[in-house]
C-alpha cells in the first residue's frame, strides 16, 4: 500500500488511488507467498521447527485454511497463531461511519448500516479510515467464554426502542463478527462449550450469523484458527465431528528434540541481561542442567504426560537461578556472579505449580519431591556426559578420601579457591571456562562434581541450615 492510499479519507480517494481489495486468506497467502520468494524471515523467534512445523503451516497459508495448533503446553502455539498477523497488509481501508457493527470493506460492505450509507451518499460523502493489522487480531482462551462473548447475543434495549428481533439491528455482536476481516484465535478449542462450537461450526461453513434461532446472513470474512492439548482435543465428545471436519489443517507442535535447541530457546525467552552493573557468567553446564530438568520432569513417571512440561518450566528457572547468582555477586562483591548447583536449591518457587503430577504414578509424592527426583536425575545426565567425554578420574581427582567439604548459595567463592589450590587442567577444558583463574567460576565447577559425585553414589551428603556437606567415601 503506498502513501496516496494511506491518505485516502474518502470512498471516492479510494478508488482513484487504485486500492484492491481482497479477502483475508487472499490477503494472507499473497503477502506470505511474497516474502517467501524474497527470502524474509518467516517467524522470527521461533526455533526448532524449520524442518516439521513451519512447512505445514507455509502449505496451510497458501491452501487458506483455517488452522488447529495441536500440542502439549508450552509449545509456543500461541505465538504462532500470532505471528500470522504479519502477513496481514499494514492497513487496510474500511467504512468511518455511524452505526457500524463491523470493520466494512468500502467497496463491499456487509452490515446494513454500511450499505445503506455507501447507497444514500456520494463516494465523496462516504468517510474512509485505515485499520492497522495489529488489531486485525484477537484471541479467547475457551474456558468461560459464552456464545454471547465470541457470537453475539439479543440486544434487549433495541428491542425495546421497536426494533424487530429478526433483523441484524437488534443484535449485539460477538468478538468473532466484529473481527470481519481479520484473525479470530480460541485457545483450549476442547474446553470450549458445545453450544458456542455449533456457532464456531456454523461461522466456518456458512460464515453467518444465527443468534437465538434467528439466522442473520453475514457475510463474514476471517481466519479462524485454534490450539489444543491432543489428550482431551482426541477424547471422544469435546470437540464435535463436524467442527472437526471443517478445520482446514492441523498442526502439530512438539518439544526441542535437542537439548542444544532448548537452551537456545531457553536463554533467547529468558531474555536476561548477563552483564550491567553486576555481570553473571553462566557456565554452560548449569545452561544444561537446567534444560535438562525440564527434559527428565517430560520423561518422569510422576509428572503427567499428556499435561506435558512447558517451556516456561526452563525459562523460569533459568531467571531464578542467574537472579540467585546475581544475590550472591551484589552481597559478596563478587563480579561476575557465577551460578553453582546451591543455586537450584531455590528452583522451588520458579517450578512448583508448573509441574502436573501423575496420581497414580506418584504415590502420593509431593511436587516439591517429585522435583528433588528429577533434579537428581538431571544433575547424574549432564554430569556423566561430561565423565564419559573427559574421564572421572581427571574431573574428580581432587577429591581424596576422607575430606569433607562445605558448600551453599551464600558462600564466597573464595572458600573454594582454599579448598582447590590446583585445578586439573583437564578441567579448564571439560568445563569450557576459566576454573584455574576466576574463583568464582572454580567454586561454580566443584559443586557441579561433588553434585555428580553423588548423584552418582560415589559420595555421601547431608544438609543443615540451608548448607551442604559433601564426604569422600
């Protein structure tokens, strides 16, 4: 759309200026099929799914389909039900006038006000304003949501001014029609109301509107797309057949496959600035092992599977522990902050209640035990990666029989340094950081192994006022 068009304040402009227009799934699949052949970035952002979940919606784009996203939590359906709006035009014209319901074509309105205007005045006389896609686009999360809040409802106080029930005019609209060319999304499509489903049914095959009984034909223009948890979307009866069928694709979204793209997604979601007044170095093994609690909660038999284990569960905690490390720096004094296995120790508050428990494979387990579990497991994976690669003899040579060895959150770094006058080379380059000279991140490496060491049952542990201390067998 070039600049005379923006300008256009009049039907009669509009026309001169050479504006075509066109429907949304039109409008979507020309813009998207024009970055394409450019080489844009089609979904900036998004990562992991270049290779499975983007082409289906490339296809479902150029077919115009109306979309389901189907996922566990945390998959990033959301935001790609969102990130549509980018292939809507800038603006786009519609009819400035009195009385309105819906944002009209100018050159083919749908609601009554709109035609009678365009047909009692003169192009000149017919106002134009410009819509920005970003309000081409609205969402409802299903739980709650009635058939008047998305289709509309009887307007009682325009019945009582004489207006007949059967006519558009006594009508109150729903958010669906009054998103007319535009994105319609309902997330949680399995926890929506049978009756509003008929209604949603009814939008995607006839594309009007029937509130009551009485049938209003509306010409609607507009995408609808959809998310949904596979467990209770494939569960016999929430979702009826036939709005099923009507759903032009399906997409499935999926987990990080690598815990490499999950910690790329993790930090980049995260968004944490590491440096500023009081810097924080992560090593990336503690990156790890924070992903990998996330990947050990989706395979454990005490969390839910079918709830899942979203993304948020990495990225929350992964706040949690750089803010921990950050406490530690301002307190002590310390720059960097460098994050150590103590600092998980505060993962309570950024995991609990993001982590469904399976009921009948917990066994009455907490979830704050459930989480102790399979942090273990997680902090054991990492560690013997990192054994298997390097050798446990090398990594864990320091450690002689009969020493014991204090650590915890609060402690400085320097109590490590004591501890470790010679760092084994070898560590330095399993640890990709700089144990020999930065004591902070030598006291971030022993905690990494004496937590393997003994999530490895090599070593023994026991916990007093918020402390820990290690003892070599």
């Amino acid at each position: 759309m070039n600049q005379r068009q923006v300008r256009s304040a009049n039907l009669r402009q509009l026309r001169d200026s050479g504006w075509q227009s066109k429907s949304v799934k039109d409008e979507l699949r020309d813009n998207f099929l024009r970055m394409l052949a450019s080489g844009d970035e089609l979904f900036p952002g998004v990562v992991g799914y270049e290779h499975t979940v983007i082409p289906e919606i490339n296809l479902a784009l150029i077919a115009g389909h109306d979309m389901l996203f189907l996922g566990e939590k945390g998959q990033a359906k959301s935001r790609l039900m969102r990130s549509l709006v980018r292939f809507l035009d800038e603006y786009i014209p519609y009819l400035e006038i009195p009385g309105a319901p819906v944002h009209d074509d100018p050159y083919h309105p749908i609601s009554t006000a709109g035609k009678r205007y365009v047909a009692e005045h003169s192009e000149e006389d017919v106002p134009v304003a410009w819509w920005h896609r970003q309000e081409r686009y609205a969402e409802r999360l299903a739980p709650g949501t009635k058939f008047a809040d998305i289709i509309g409802e009887i307007d009682p106080s325009k019945l009582a001014g004489g207006v007949s029930m059967a006519t558009e005019e006594a009508l109150h609209f729903g958010l669906i029609p009054r998103l007319h060319r535009g994105i319609f999304a309902m997330n949680e499509l399995p926890e929506l109301d049978e009756l509003v489903q008929v209604g949603l049914f009814n939008i995607l095959e006839e594309r009007d509107v029937q509130i009551r009984g009485y049938p209003v034909r509306f010409d609607l223009d507009l995408v609808i797309l959809f998310s949904a948890n596979p467990s209770t979307f494939n569960r016999s009866g929430k979702v009826i057949p036939q709005l099923k069928d009507r759903i032009g694709s399906v997409i499935h979204t999926h987990y990080p496959r690598e815990r490499e793209l999950g910690i790329q997604i993790m930090r980049q979601e995260a968004a944490v600035e590491l440096g500023g007044d009081y810097p924080v170095l992560v090593p990336h093994f503690m990156s790890e092992i924070i992903e990998q609690l996330t990947i050990q909660a989706r395979k454990s038999k005490y969390v839910d599977h079918q709830s899942g284990v979203s993304a948020r569960f990495s990225i929350a905690n992964y706040r949690t522990m750089v803010a921990s490390a950050r406490h530690r720096g301002v307190v002590l004094g310390e720059k960097p902050a460098v994050p150590r296995i103590s600092d998980l120790g505060h993962l309570y508050s950024s995991s609990l209640g993001k982590l469904e428990l399976d009921l009948m494979g917990s066994h009455q387990m907490s979830e704050r035990q459930v989480l102790d579990a399979v942090m273990a497991e997680a902090i054991k994976t990492v560690f013997e990666e990192y054994v298997d690669r390097h050798g446990l003899a090398e990594i864990a040579e320091i450690f002689s029989r009969g020493v014991k060895i204090e650590v915890g959150d609060m402690l400085p770094s320097s109590a490590y340094a004591r501890l470790l006058q010679r760092v084994p080379p070898v560590w330095d380059k399993a640890f990709e950081v700089n144990a020999s000279e930065n004591p902070a991140v030598r006291a971030s490496c022993v905690e990494f192994v004496l937590a393997g060491l003994y999530a490895t049952d090599r070593i023994s542990r026991s916990q007093q006022h918020g402390r820990l201390t290690y003892e070599i067998r």
